[in-house]
C-alpha cells in the first residue's frame, strides 16, 4: 500500500463507529476440544473453581464434552487464579477477567468491577451479584429489589442469579441471566453481550430480537481508564415505565438501564411519571432523564475534553455521536454490575459522601457539586 493510503487508512480507521469490540481471535484448539480427548486424557472442565493458572486452566472436573466443544463454561474462562490480572492472555486470546480468586484487582478491575467480593461468603453479599458458579444465593435478598411483573418462578434469575441452570429457562442461568446470549465469534452489535429474552421467556427466535443494549466498548475494558479512555453507554431522555407500559423499553430504547429494569424494573420508575409529571421532587433517584445544564449540575461537563468522570460516567443519546447537553443518568453511574470493593455494588464508599463537608469529593458530588461546600 501506498504510504499516504496507508496514513489515510489508519487516520480513517480511528474514527470508525465501533459499537462493540467483541470479536476474539487465536488459535481453536485454546478455547475448544473436538472429541474431549487428547493423548488419552479428558480435556473439558465444568463445576466451580475453574480459572486460569498461568497458560493452564484448573479446578472443576470432566463432566463429559460441553456445549459447543469448549474447554471450560462462562465462570472458568474468565476467571484468573491471580489478584490483578484482568485481561488474561495466554498466546494472543485477550480474556477479560470478571472473577480474580486471589483478591479484588483494586487498580485493573474492569469497567464492570469483579466477583471476588461476592464469592468471600454471605458477609460480602450486598458487594455483588450472587451468581451460580462463583456465590451460594443471597441470604438477605430473595428477590431482585424492585421486581415487577413477568412471569418466571422464583427458580429464576429475577430472584437469584444462584439458581442453577433450569431447561425451563433454556439451560441459562448465573452469567447468562444477564448475558442471555452470546456472540463470541460475530460482532450482533449487543454491547457486552446484554441480550433480554422478550416474552415469553426463550421461544424459537427470541435471539433476534431487538432488545439489547447498544454502545460503544472500550477496547481494552476500561482496564486502563481515563476522561478520555472509556466506555460510551446509551441513555433516552423519553419517559417511560419498565416494565409496565405496552412498549417493551429495552426493544424500544436500547439503554442500559432499561436493561437493569428488567429484573429491578420500578427502581426506574419515577412515581412521578405519569402524564407529563416527569421532574423534581423526584421520590426515587432519577435515570434515564439528560443531566441538567444548569444549575449545580453545570460543573460536571462529561463532554468537554478531560470532563467525563469514569467513578460517576453518564449515558448519551447518541453514545457514537456524544454531544453536550445529551448526557444521561444512568443505573451503572452509580453502581458496578458485577461487584464492587463497596456495599450495594457502589462505584465508591457512600459512608464518605458527607454534606457541607468541602475536604470530600468526587461520587455523588460529581454531579450534586455543591453538596459538599462548606456551610
Ligand atoms: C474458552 C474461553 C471463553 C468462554 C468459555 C467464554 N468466553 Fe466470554 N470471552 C472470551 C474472550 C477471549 C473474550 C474477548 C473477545 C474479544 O476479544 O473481544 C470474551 C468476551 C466476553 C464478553 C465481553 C464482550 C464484549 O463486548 O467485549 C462477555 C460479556 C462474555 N465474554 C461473556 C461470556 C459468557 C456469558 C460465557 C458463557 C456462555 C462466556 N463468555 C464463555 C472467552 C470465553
Ligand atoms: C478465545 C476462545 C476461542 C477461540 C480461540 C475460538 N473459539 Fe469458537 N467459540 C468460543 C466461544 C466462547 C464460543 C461460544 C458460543 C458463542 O458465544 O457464540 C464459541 C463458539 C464457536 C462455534 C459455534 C458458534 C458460532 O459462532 O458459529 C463455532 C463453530 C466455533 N466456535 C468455531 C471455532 C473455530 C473453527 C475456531 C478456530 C479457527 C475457534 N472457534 C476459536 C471461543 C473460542
Ligand atoms: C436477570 C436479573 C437481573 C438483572 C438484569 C440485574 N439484576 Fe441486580 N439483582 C438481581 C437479583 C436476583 C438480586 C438479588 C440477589 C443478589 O444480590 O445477588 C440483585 C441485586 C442487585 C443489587 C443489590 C446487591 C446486594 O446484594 O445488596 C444491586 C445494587 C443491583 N442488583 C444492581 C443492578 C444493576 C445496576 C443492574 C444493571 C446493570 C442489574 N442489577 C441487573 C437480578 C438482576
Ligand atoms: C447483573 C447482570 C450481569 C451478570 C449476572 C453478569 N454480567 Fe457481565 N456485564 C454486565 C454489564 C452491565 C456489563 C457492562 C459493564 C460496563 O460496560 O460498564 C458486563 C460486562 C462484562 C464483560 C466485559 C468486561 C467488563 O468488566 O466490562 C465480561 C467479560 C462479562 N461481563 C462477563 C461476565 C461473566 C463471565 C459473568 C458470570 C460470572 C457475568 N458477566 C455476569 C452485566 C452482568
Ligand atoms: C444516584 C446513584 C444511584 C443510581 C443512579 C442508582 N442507584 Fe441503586 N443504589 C444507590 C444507593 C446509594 C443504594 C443504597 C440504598 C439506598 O440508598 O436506597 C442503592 C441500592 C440499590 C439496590 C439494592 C436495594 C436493596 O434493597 O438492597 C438495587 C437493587 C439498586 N440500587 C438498583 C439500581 C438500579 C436498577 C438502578 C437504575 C434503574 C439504580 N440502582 C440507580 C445509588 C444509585
Ligand atoms: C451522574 C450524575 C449524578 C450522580 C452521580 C448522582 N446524582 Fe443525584 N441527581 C442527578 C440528577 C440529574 C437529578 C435530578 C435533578 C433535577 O431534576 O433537577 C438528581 C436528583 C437527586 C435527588 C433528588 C432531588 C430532587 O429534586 O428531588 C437526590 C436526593 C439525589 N440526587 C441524591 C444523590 C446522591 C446521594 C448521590 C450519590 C449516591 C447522587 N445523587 C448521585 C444526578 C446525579
């Protein structure tokens, strides 16, 4: 190629839309086993303490071939026997690490944070989600705070992602409560694999529907991270009810919150919306409404360069195009969605978020930027 075709192509590409980064690559024989056999020996590895141990993965047990010819399940791919490791690769693979056995990866953790809080017994399990394979269920929630209609039983992920796996729910249980479906090989345009199952629950066809979340993904997960070095969610601004109104929201708006309504769906109703009633005083804290542009609000300018703040983020309306004046509250502002070093899966210590308090900083005051002045 031609060197001022080859800088225009490179110039070119760093602005190409990329909605989600999701595409592995490397050699077969890493990931899958075609006859769960290899010099005599079992290959595949299914239960619970799987992980990777250098280029080895270890723990679990052969429980004969698995779906799809692969080494390991959901849990045992991502997970890593170290404290730090968040992308594990072993010869070229890139596997981001959502569980690290050996303790909470404090600087590396990944934008979605990590299980190991969760999996330290029931004292830690307000820190994340309790989810098959790495957590026995909830001992103080037996539901998902929130929960609105739907009809899946209390075997189901609405209640506990620590259910097992039921053929009633198609097999899909723990990170498939979430990550209903995956697309490791094939970019679907699901950001992070967030893929509902519509109504009702898991019929032929229900993976081509239209309610997943879309985004554009940070390339290396937000393991480095900074205002400009992140993830871009998508947000609405449109009132709605999830669930509870004759559209479905995820089909309809695509945003990560209306993705997390789909278990905690009236923690996103405001209460007050109802006609055009859609503002202050709120009795629930808002989502899925733009950040104001005015008032206390108008210090954190998420869009200017350096202004975006990856502790409290916001969505956008349009998060391939972010403009000022377009950025959104959402669920993941304020919490992680696998777990976090804090109680409730924060995104920061709340104990240390104190009114009139000016030595205090960044979290709720990211946005509330007044709170803390002094009286
Ligand atoms: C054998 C290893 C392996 C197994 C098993 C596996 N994954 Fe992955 N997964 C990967 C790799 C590698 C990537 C990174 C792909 C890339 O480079 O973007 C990935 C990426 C992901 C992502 C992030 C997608 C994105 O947009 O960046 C999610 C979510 C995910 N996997 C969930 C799952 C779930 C749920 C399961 C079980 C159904 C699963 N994985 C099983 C290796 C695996
Ligand atoms: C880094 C791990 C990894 C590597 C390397 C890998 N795969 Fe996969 N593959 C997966 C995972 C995980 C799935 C699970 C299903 C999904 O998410 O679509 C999968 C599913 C598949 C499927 C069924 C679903 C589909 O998309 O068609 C085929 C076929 C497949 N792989 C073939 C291959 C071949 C051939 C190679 C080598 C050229 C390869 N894979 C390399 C992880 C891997
Ligand atoms: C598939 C259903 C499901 C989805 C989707 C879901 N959750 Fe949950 N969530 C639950 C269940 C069940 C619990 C209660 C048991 C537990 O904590 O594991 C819960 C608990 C929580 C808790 C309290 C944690 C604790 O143990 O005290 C928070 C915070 C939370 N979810 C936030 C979110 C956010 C943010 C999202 C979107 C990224 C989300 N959830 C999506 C099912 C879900
Ligand atoms: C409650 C819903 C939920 C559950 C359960 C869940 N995830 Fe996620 N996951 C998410 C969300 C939301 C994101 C996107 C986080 C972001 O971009 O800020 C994500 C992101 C990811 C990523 C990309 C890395 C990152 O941190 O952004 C991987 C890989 C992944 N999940 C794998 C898993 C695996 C493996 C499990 C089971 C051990 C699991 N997830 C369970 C909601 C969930
Ligand atoms: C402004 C920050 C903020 C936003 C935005 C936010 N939360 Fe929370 N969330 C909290 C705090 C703080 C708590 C601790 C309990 C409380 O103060 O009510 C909490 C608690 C929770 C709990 C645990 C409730 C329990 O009974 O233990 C769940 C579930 C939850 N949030 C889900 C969500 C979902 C889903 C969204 C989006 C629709 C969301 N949150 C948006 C700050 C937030
Ligand atoms: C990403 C920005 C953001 C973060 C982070 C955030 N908030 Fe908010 N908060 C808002 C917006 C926007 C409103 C609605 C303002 C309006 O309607 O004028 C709001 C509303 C509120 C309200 C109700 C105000 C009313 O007029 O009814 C309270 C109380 C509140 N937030 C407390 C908190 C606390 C406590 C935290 C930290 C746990 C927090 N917020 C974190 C943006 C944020």
């Amino acid at each position: 190629m031609q060197l001022t075709l080859l800088a225009f192509f490179i110039i070119f590409s760093l602005f190409l839309p990329e909605t989600s980064p999701a595409k592995l690559s490397g050699e077969c024989y890493k990931c899958h086993t075609m006859h769960d056999s290899q010099d005599g020996s079992k290959i595949a590895r299914d239960g619970t303490a799987i992980g990777w141990d250098g280029n080895n993965i270890t723990g679990g047990s052969n429980q004969g071939p698995m779906n799809f010819l692969l080494i390991t399940n959901c849990v045992g791919c991502h997970t890593s026997k170290t404290n730090d490791e968040t992308i594990h690769d072993p010869g070229g693979l890139n596997i981001p690490i959502v569980f690290n056995t050996g303790g909470y990866p404090t600087t590396n953790a990944l934008a979605g944070g990590n299980f190991f809080w969760t999996s330290q017994g029931s004292t830690y399990d307000a820190y994340g989600h309790n989810v098959y394979g790495i957590a026995a269920k909830d001992t103080m929630l037996t539901v998902a705070p929130g929960r609105q209609g739907g009809t899946c039983g209390s075997n189901s992920c609405h209640y506990s992602l620590a259910n097992a796996p039921l053929a009633q729910y198609d097999n899909k249980a723990g990170c498939q409560g979430c990550h209903v479906y995956t697309s490791h090989h094939k970019n679907k345009g699901w950001y992070r694999f967030l893929k509902g199952h519509s109504d009702p629950p898991f019929d032929p066809g229900t993976e081509n529907n239209g309610d997943y979340v879309i985004g554009k993904g940070d390339t290396d997960w937000e393991k480095t991270k900074g205002s400009e070095d992140h993830n871009w969610y998508k947000g609405t601004s449109v009132p709605y009810k999830s669930p509870g109104s004759s559209t479905h929201a995820l089909e309809t708006y695509k945003t990560i919150t209306s993705f997390c309504s789909g278990c905690h769906g009236i923690f996103h109703n405001q209460d007050t919306i109802s006609g055009t009633v859609y503002a202050s005083p709120w009795k629930r804290h808002p989502t899925d409404i733009l950040l104001p542009t005015t008032g206390e609000y108008s210090a954190y300018k998420p869009a200017d360069v350096g202004g975006y703040s990856v502790e409290a983020p916001v969505a956008w309306l349009d998060p391939l195009n972010p403009q000022a004046g377009q950025a959104v509250v959402m669920c993941l502002s304020c919490h992680r969605p696998h777990g976090s070093p804090y109680p409730d899966m924060l995104r920061w210590d709340y104990s240390t978020m104190i009114a009139g308090d000016d030595t205090k900083s960044g979290g709720c005051f990211t946005c509330h930027t007044i709170k803390n002045d002094a009286p």
